[in-house]
C-alpha cells in the first residue's frame, strides 16, 4: 500500500514536471508558434499591376512596405490586412482583380514579415495596422477595410479606432487566445499568451457595416469563430458561410463578387 501510494505521489510529480515544462516552452516560444512569419517575395514587377507603387510608410521609427494603387473614380481604396502565412505580395492576384474592376488598394506586410524588417507583437502589428490606414486615408478616396485570418483581428482594431465605409471579414476568430484555447484546451492560454488580438471586444466599438465569411471545412480557424464575432457586431450586413470550404478556400468560392455586393450596399461604391 505504501509503495503504490509513494508510486502515485512519483506519478503526479512526473505529470506536473511534464505539464509545466510545456507550459514554459509553450510562453518562451509562443511567437515563434503563433507566426508564420517567413515566404518568398514575389516582385511587384512580376506581376499584373502595371500601374501599382511601391510604398514605404513610417512607424515607431522603422517602416512597413507594400504596394499601392488609386481607385478610379466612384471607387473605394481597399486597405488590405493579410493573413499570418509569409507576405503580402504572394496575393497579388487578387490585388490584380480588384484594380481592374477600377478599386484600388493598399498592401502591405507588418513588421517582422518579409518584406517589412522589425519584430513581431500584438502591438506592433496594430501600430502598423493604423499607420497603413491614416496613411491611405490622407488620400482623400472612400476607404473599406479587409482583413484575412490573423488580419481580422488588425482589421478590427482598426475599425474600431477610424470611421471606413465597410469592414469585411475572411475567415476571422473571436479573439486569437479562443483560438489557442480550442487547440490546446489544457493550457492556460488566457494566462500566458502574449498577443491574444481579442477582437471580440473590439468589435463593440465598429460602426462600420461589417460582413463575415467563412468555411464550415476551415481546420485552421473553426467557422463557429466567424459565426459568434459577427454575432456581436452593432451594425452587421451578411453572414457568408461557404459548405466545405477549407480555410484559403474562399477566394475560389467567390467572395469577390460577395465583397462587390457588400460594399455597393454599403455605400463604398458611387
């Protein structure tokens, strides 16, 4: 009896050493993890933007870059918040498509991504995040926001902070610690991480018409992320939810002709 329960003891010692260790690689290396900071830059000549620019634009004493276009008239500037995976350039198909449907746009990658040098964090991504959208609002053109994946939560911020035409959401979550909490249920996420992006708070302070889509197939960010955030938001428009749509599957299913839609109801478009 002794000896089982000194084996008992050993075990959940054991347990707790294991547990806490991975607790402690989880939070030093959290970042490393939660970005995937690292891609293939694709020229902006080698593409069919023939009348973009390059473009540099200053914050916290450093720089983010990207690419640049005017809407023709009667159009609005698209500032686009990508996703997590590499740069920004390797969509530049759609930036393709939507400046020959006359919109323009603005691209960019944050700071610690490819093409823009620095180091990652929730605060320096919002920092840029609002640098890129005062920096396209000094242009004077109707402005509508769309963010991608980790964008959204960027995206969000920003929405909350600036007055646009429309927020468009791809594939967003609720918060990115829900996220994290979903996929590694027995940590304590909330506790420990570091750039939690809760855009389920930020939400609340939108005005701007807000459209949220989804795949009910995305292993990445489950669509019920997508399905609870635009619960919340004050001024929703639409709910697209694609069946069996995995989590870059979107672009394929058509939401540009949903995002044309969204913006012309929301009055983005003359």
């Amino acid at each position: 009896m002794k000896l089982l329960r000194i084996g008992a003891i050993a075990l959940i010692a054991l347990v707790l050493v294991v547990y806490t260790g991975a607790v402690g690689f989880m939070y030093f290396n959290q970042r490393a993890l939660q970005y995937e900071a690292t891609g293939e830059i694709t020229a902006l000549a080698d593409t069919v933007l023939p009348d973009a620019a390059e473009i540099s634009i200053p914050v916290d004493s450093a720089v983010i870059n990207g690419w640049y276009q005017p809407p023709q008239p009667g159009k609005p500037l698209i500032v686009y918040y990508k996703g997590n995976s590499g740069s920004f350039t390797a969509e530049h198909i759609r930036f393709e498509r939507f400046v020959s449907e006359g919109f323009g746009f603005l691209a960019f990658d944050y700071r610690g991504f490819p093409t823009s040098p620095g180091t990652i964090s929730e605060a320096s991504i919002l920092a840029d995040a609002i640098a890129a959208y005062d920096w396209a609002a000094a242009k004077n053109f109707p402005i509508v926001i769309w963010g991608r994946s980790l964008g959204t939560g960027p995206a969000t911020y920003v929405a909350s902070e600036r007055d646009a035409k429309a927020l468009l959401l791809e594939t967003p979550f609720l918060s990115a610690v829900t996220v994290a909490a979903e996929r590694y249920p027995i940590l304590p996420v909330n506790w420990v991480m570091l750039d939690q992006f809760r855009s389920n708070e930020w939400i609340a302070d939108v005005s701007e018409s807000v459209m949220v889509a989804h795949g009910t197939a995305d292993r990445t960010i489950d669509v019920s992320n997508g399905e609870r955030l635009y619960a919340l938001a004050p001024n929703p428009d639409s709910l697209w939810i694609v069946p069996d749509a995995g989590h870059s599957d979107l672009w394929d299913a058509g939401i540009w002709d949903k995002a044309k839609a969204f913006f012309i109801r929301a009055g983005a478009v003359n």
